[in-house]
C-alpha cells in the first residue's frame, strides 16, 4: 500500500526509481524488508550512506518446509542472528537463486522430509542442483544443517542427511555436525540455534549499520496467530456428510475466526490443536493403575497426570523410541523382538496406540515388584508431547468471510474389540457448537490456483482429498474466473459417499466446473479408482495439458498419489508419444513450472 502511494503523491524519487523501489521490495520476506528499513534508517541518523564495508558477511538462512516446521525454527534463527547484528538472508529454498551458492561463505540450512525420504517441494530444486553434475566447488563455504523428521518412517531426516553429505563433498567445512529432529524437535532446534550462532561468531564480521534488534512478535511472519500462538476459534458445525450406509464417518466441519483477523488463501492448510478423548485417558490411567490427580512435571511447570494425558502427551501415535522403550521397561521379549524389526516395527505402529500397549503388555506392568512400579513422570516422559494436526483447507474466504471449512474424515479402528480413534478426528466430530479449539493457518505455496485465470485446470482429489478443490471452485466463481475446470473424485458409493454431491452439480450446471469424471469403487463388481478414470479419459486430459492446463492432486501420499501418477505417466507414454524416461521428465517440468502441484499426506 505504501509503495503504491508513493506514485500518487508528491516524492523526492523519480518515476524510475519509485518503479525501482517497488520491483527490489516486493521479492523481500519480511525480515528482510525489516533489516533494510534499518539500513536505511541507521545510514539517514548517520548524515551520509555508508557502504557495507568488504568485512561484512550474509548469513544465509535457507529452509525446506512441508508443513511449516522447518519455516519457523529458520525465522526464529534469523531474529535471533539479526539482533546480534548479523546480516542476514532468510529465504524459502524455492525461492533461492542456485547461480547465488558458490558466491556464499555462511550457510545454515534446515531441511525437514516428506514421504519416504523425499525433499519437501520448496527444496526439490536445490536438493537435485546439488546432487547434479552442474553444481559447483564450495571449498569457500561454512555450513551447517538442521534435519526435521519422523522417526516413526524408515528414511528418517534423510533430506536433511543427503544436503550434509552434498555440501560435504563439494568442498565445503561443516560448522557442526549434522543435528536430526524427530517430532518433538523443539528443546534440540533450541539448542541448534546457540551452537551455530557461536559457532559462526569467529567467522563473521558485523557491521553496526547491519544492527536491526528484533522483538519476539516480529518473527511471527504470517500474522498474530501462529503454531506456537494459535487463535481460539469456535466450533459452528460439525456435520456428518456420509450416508447412514457409509462404512466411514465424513464431516463437514466450519469453524468461526471471529475477530481474528485470520487471513488464508485456497490452498492453504488449517493446524488444528486437540486434546485427547477423556474415555481413552481413563482407560491409560486404569490400565496403568494410576492416580488421575498424581503431579507430574513437564517443561518445569506442574500437571495432573489426567491433565498431562489429555491435554500435553500425544497417545495415538506411536513412535519407535516408546516402543522400544516400553518393551525394555516391561520386561516383554516378544515386543522387544517387534521393536528391533524395521519392517514389523512399522507394521506395529500403524495398528497399535499407547492404550494397546498398556493392555496388552499390562501383565508384564503387574507382574513388577512395588520398587519397580511404573511412576506417573516415567510414563510422561516415554511420551511425545502433543502436536498439532493440520487439515486442507475446504472453504474460499471469499465466498466465507470469518469462517473456514474442513473435511474430516473420522479415523476409527476396531482392535480387539476395542474402537480406537484418531486424536484430532475424533475430535472435531465429536465437537458441538460452540466448542473452542486452538487454530493457525498454515500456508502452503506450493499449492495454488495459476496466476493466469485462463489456464484451464485438473483437480484429482478422491475422499477428502476433495477438500482444497471445493475451496478452488469458491475462489474461481468469487474471482468470475470462467476458464476451463475438470474434477476426478471418488470413494466406494455413489449413494453414500459423494461429498458435497449438490454443490458439484450445481457447479456444473451453472458452467463453472466444466467437467467431472467419477469413480465410485464398490458400485459394479469390478474396483475403478479414480486412476482407471484418468486412463480412460486419456486422450482428452493429454490435449488440456497441451493446452496448458495445471494438475493438481490431493489426497493419500501412500498409495493413491503414486497410483494416480503412474497413471499420468502412462497417459504420456500413449498420447504424447514419449518414452518411459521422457514421460517423468515430462511431468518433472510441470512440476518446476508450478503446473503440477501435490498436497499429499
């Protein structure tokens, strides 16, 4: 806003340099913007412009984030350099020139991973550079990385592992050694901070016209609201938009942002913070034989261990490290024989929850002597603290204002007659009007409508994978966008699982969705998924990409999302006449265009 008055009033800049100024600022982040306001400011106080003297170095700060981790524990290091002088260049690795790496000499890179050891989009990019023949000598460089990962998948922090071992092997000087975060990443990325901050001190020079001192609100980058400060939203509706026949429990669920502020575009996602259900909490303490009200300590601050369990501890998720340590703390050879398998340990994990552990393994509890009766700090500290869960987006704020939808597929398991829940699912479907809950946005660049509102577009989103593409109709029809549209759903019944059944169809019928493609998999005796859909109308959905069309797929990352790729491929292969090798260069180049977009989990 700013910038866009200084060409309507009078100013001491000429026209050329007002377009200058605009063009330099707008590819800033907000750190940056606020280390040049004090360059700016430092060098008017000082009467003349100094020119940074050659001592002065850039401290470069480079992310790749799927969900927002690796973004914040960046920004939070780029404050805290800022406000011990440093120069600092705090950028997405999306956004990061490649031609720029062989002039840097400070490097501090963190790096989280996705799927089954994949870079996270906004790193892909720099991660092939690096791995490529065109990526040159750093034998000037110091550096240091931060792995973000799950130790719950087998190629945990393995991003963060293949950047350490490239810039090795380029020539390039470790400042510390490689440092790996699971989950609960926080109390080590702390600590990173300190470490590589002092390790950097001997190598830079600071300048004081560089000093921008940094206060604790300005690194929240994307509004007030944020993972660490969630807004307290309530609850509107939770509705269930599966049919009385449905084998799955789907909800629509909105929720109020108030007087928030809360600002989100389609595409983003919502975190959503939960606490656990009361039921599964009695049924730890009884399996445990614990006092609900026994005091707990956690961060240095007082619990119950009711309120630990409910509110602080994640109890749905397993983790290798409870695992293994649950099985060494009872005493039980079987599960210590499950934990020391990769392949049964992953297995385990996905079938089992901390009340199974507790249940299943509770003769082994009962069967310890009084000196060795598990105590209410050692089952917490066994735990991950709780994280938040994070939803794609269903609504446009255009067409919702204060309001944000999500689709929620209720996650409910029977084991041994027994009904397990997913934490945050179970949740939301059991929320009420009214309900308060903790929220944030979470935006995610990487999946957003074409600049151009002529290029035509294809949504592939089977079960609540459709979630973002309602949010993408509400935005093209609030924006009057009438170019080309072609939805691919599906879901076992069209009778009971259509979700927003009524809103497609009126979308089509008013033109606004040009086209929609269904694949309801129990409906004929033969299983079609929306991949055989996507073979089927082969030649058409060949001719949009040749038109200029952007893919966008959304849904499950473990099966479907390489289903429906293969499937893609192979539309490659038999309309555009490419080989196998050229078909996935194809798509790789969609990709890098921003033409081929993925919100898979």
């Amino acid at each position: 806003m700013l910038l866009k008055e200084l060409s309507s009033v009078a100013s001491p800049l000429s026209q050329g340099q007002v377009e200058k100024l605009k063009q330099f600022t707008s590819e800033l982040t907000a750190l940056q913007m606020a280390w040049v306001s004090g360059y700016l400011a430092a060098t008017v106080n000082a009467g003349h412009v100094a020119a940074p003297t050659r001592e002065a170095q850039t401290l470069t700060i480079l992310y790749g984030s799927q969900t927002g981790n690796g973004r914040g524990i960046a920004s939070a290091l780029a404050a805290k350099a800022q406000s011990q002088g440093y120069a600092v260049n705090l950028a997405s690795m999306g956004e990061y020139n490649l031609r720029q790496l062989k002039q840097e000499t400070l490097l501090l890179v963190v790096v989280s991973t996705h799927g089954d050891g994949e870079a996270p989009d906004d790193a892909i990019e720099l991660h092939q550079f690096l791995a490529s023949k065109r990526a040159p000598r750093l034998d000037n460089l110091h550096y240091a990385v931060l792995a973000l990962g799950d130790s719950s998948y087998p190629f945990f922090c393995q991003t963060g592992k293949d950047f350490n071992a490239r810039l090795a092997a380029l020539g390039a000087k470790a400042l510390l050694p490689l440092v790996e975060c699971d989950v609960d990443y926080e109390t080590r990325a702390g600590q990173w901070h300190a470490d590589v901050l002092a390790a950097v001190k001997p190598l830079i020079h600071t300048s004081s016209a560089s000093v921008v001192p940094i206060s604790h609100e300005a690194t929240i980058l994307e509004g007030e609201f944020t993972k660490q400060h969630p807004y307290l939203a309530e609850v509107l509706v939770s509705q269930k938009i599966t049919g009385r026949g449905s084998d799955r429990d789907v909800r629509h669920v909105e929720i109020d942002l108030g007087d928030s502020g809360l600002r989100y575009q389609a595409g983003d996602a919502l975190g959503v913070w939960f606490s656990n259900s009361e039921a599964l909490v009695e049924e730890i303490l009884q399996g445990l034989d614990l006092a609900a009200d026994t005091l707990v300590t956690l961060d240095n601050e007082s619990y119950t261990l009711k309120q630990a369990l409910r509110e602080k501890k994640e109890l749905t998720q397993l983790h290798p490290g409870l695992v293994t340590a649950w099985a060494e703390l009872v005493g039980d050879a079987e599960l210590l024989a499950v934990s020391q398998d990769k392949a049964q340990l992953r297995q385990f994990m996905l079938t089992h929850q901390f009340a199974d552990l507790v249940a299943r393994y509770k003769a082994a509890v009962e069967a310890k002597s009084d000196t060795q009766k598990l105590d209410a700090n050692t089952v917490v500290a066994l735990l991950r603290p709780l994280t938040p869960r994070l939803y794609s987006i269903a609504s446009s704020q255009s067409e919702v204002d204060t309001e944000v939808h999500l689709t929620v597929a209720l996650v409910a398991e029977e084991r041994e007659g027994a009904t397990r829940f997913g934490g945050a699912s179970h949740f939301l479907a059991s929320a009420q009007e009214g309900t308060p809950l903790k929220v944030y946005v979470e935006p995610n660049k990487h999946f957003r409508l074409p600049e151009d509102p002529h290029a035509p577009v294809i949504m592939i989103g089977p079960g609540t994978g459709v979630a973002p593409f309602r949010a993408f109709m509400q935005e093209r029809v609030a924006q009057g966008i009438t170019s080309d549209s072609w939805l691919f759903f599906g879901n076992p019944h069209f009778e009971e699982d259509f979700l927003y059944q009524t809103e497609w169809q009126q979308y089509l019928k008013n033109g606004d969705l040009s086209r929609i493609d269904l694949a309801f998999s129990r409906d004929q005796p033969e299983k079609i998924y929306v991949q055989h859909r996507i073979k089927q109308q082969g030649q058409t959905l060949w001719q949009w990409l040749q038109n200029g069309a952007h893919i966008y797929l959304c849904g499950d990352a473990e099966r479907m999302a390489k289903d429906v790729h293969q499937a893609l491929l192979a539309v490659a292969v038999e309309y555009g006449g490419l080989s196998n090798e050229a078909a996935a260069d194809y798509f790789e180049n969609l990709r890098s265009q921003k033409r081929y977009q993925k919100d898979v989990y």
